[in-house]
C-alpha cells in the first residue's frame, strides 16, 4: 500500500509559480500528477517513472510545468511556471505499478492540494 501526501498548494497570480511536492510513504515509484475542477474528469497532467528517465506531459502544460523526483527523499514535485488562471483546480499526487498517463491505471491518490491562479 503506497500513501501519498500532497503540498504546496495556495493562491497565485497569472504568471506566478508554484511547487507542489508528493511525499510517498515506501518509496516513489512510477508517479503522476492530475487535476480536477467541479463538474469535470479528474485530468492528466504530467508522469514520471520510477527511476526519472520517463516524462511526459499534458499539451497544456507543456513548456510551463516540471515533474521531478528524488527518490532519497521519497518525493515527486511538480514545479508549476508561467500560471494560468485556467490552471485553477485540485491537484491530485498519484501513483502506479508502471508508467502510464491515463488515469485508471492509477490505483493510489493523495488528498489533493488546491491550486488557485487569479487573472
């Protein structure tokens, strides 16, 4: 059982950054981050695999959103560029047995941290 914990969260003008951080009880394994605003599919934003060497990212943010991970502190971050107030929503932490960008293969989630970008 993997229990993930998400921070980081807050308001932020457009334009502005922020970090979240995903600590993973265990140890990382393949990670991703979604997001979800009422009334709409939780979403994909970004995975990494286990060891870092896979990445990949949702087109709308692309160029502006990071995922990283250090494994020897147990966490994955998702620094967050260049915000849009369309990035408004709950970000959610997850984690899977291989890597993968759709949601259902995602079996552990975090809480979810809120994310605000004012225009």
């Amino acid at each position: 059982q993997v229990q993930l914990v998400e921070s980081g969260g807050g308001l932020v003008q457009a334009g502005g950054s922020l970090r979240l951080s995903c600590s993973a009880s265990g140890g990382t394994t393949n990670m991703g981050w979604f997001r979800q605003v009422p009334g709409k599919d939780r979403e994909f934003v970004a995975a990494i695999s286990a060891n870092g060497a896979i990445k990949a990212y949702a087109d709308s943010v692309k160029g502006r959103f990071t995922i990283s991970t250090d494994n020897a502190k147990n966490t994955v971050a998702l620094q967050m560029d260049s915000l849009r107030p369309e990035d408004t929503a709950v970000y959610y932490c997850a984690a899977a047995p291989t890597f993968a960008t759709l949601r259902l293969a995602y079996p552990f989630w975090g809480q979810g941290t809120q994310v605000t970008v004012s225009s």
